[in-house]
C-alpha cells in the first residue's frame, strides 16, 4: 500500500481516531510515548522508541523550538504537524510505531490531506496547520498493518 498518492495529496498525518481529554487527535508518536509513560511497552519496543525518538529530534526541526505559541491551545486551537511527501526519510520509520501500537491494541490511522488547514509553520518536511473546522475532513485510513513509503 503506498503511503501519498502525490497527484492528489500533499500532506499525511498519523494520529489516533479518538479524541484525548484536552479534545485533540494525539499523534503517532505522542501514542506511543504514552504507552512508553504508562510502562506498557517490551525491552525492545523501548529501545526502538528512544532510538527512533533520538533518530527524529536529530532528523527534523520541533516547531515549537521556533515558535512558542505553535501549540498554545489559545492562539492556535487543534494545532497539529503534517508531513510533506518530501519527508520520505521521516515516514519510511513510521512503520515501526505503527507495528508498537498494533501490537497493543491502539487504534492509528492515517490521514491525507490536500488542504488540512491554515498553515501556521512550515519548513521542508512538515507544517502545522490550524484545523478550519473541528472536524478533520481529510482522507483517512486504519494504519494498524505495516505501511510502506
């Protein structure tokens, strides 16, 4: 299964199907943390997780680290990151927190969007956009099988 279809969409998000208790989509790698926080993850997914973690602190800019206010639920309500399509290196090991949550039961899908919303960051892998309702519209699927880029 191909993770773009680059003639109709641009940008994808992995994120989960529910809402957490502020009332946004956690994103795929806030759930695996979670589960990292709660103890439930084996030796190995941990060490995949702090390895991988490590691996996109290095590989990519934090938003936040530029601007403060990206994620303030007052400035910017339901702020949330989206890869580029040009971000390949950063999605071929999404697969691996994909394969976490499998593994534990926790629902992720993925979302593609051509317009996912007000764009309020962007640099050469990603934005973050303010969604223009409180509905996600975009495309979406249940990612709980490994994916290829």
């Amino acid at each position: 299964m191909s993770m773009i279809d680059s003639e109709t969409v641009q940008y994808v998000r992995f994120q989960s199907p529910y809402r957490n208790p502020r009332g946004h989509f956690t994103g795929v790698f806030g759930l695996v943390n979670n589960l990292a926080r709660d103890g439930r993850l084996s030796d190995g997914q941990e060490s995949f997780r702090r390895r991988n973690n490590r691996w996109y602190d290095g590989a990519y800019t934090d938003p936040s680290t530029v601007d403060p206010d990206v994620y303030d639920d007052k400035i910017n309500p339901g702020a949330a990151a989206w890869f580029k399509p040009s971000a390949t290196h950063l999605l071929a090991r999404v697969s691996g927190y994909l394969d976490i949550l499998s593994a534990h039961g926790v629902d992720c899908q993925a979302l593609r969007s051509a317009d996912p919303g007000r764009v309020i960051y962007e640099d050469d892998v990603q934005i973050v956009v303010v969604p223009r309702t409180p509905n996600v519209t975009a495309d979406h699927e249940s990612t709980n099988t490994q994916m290829t880029p």
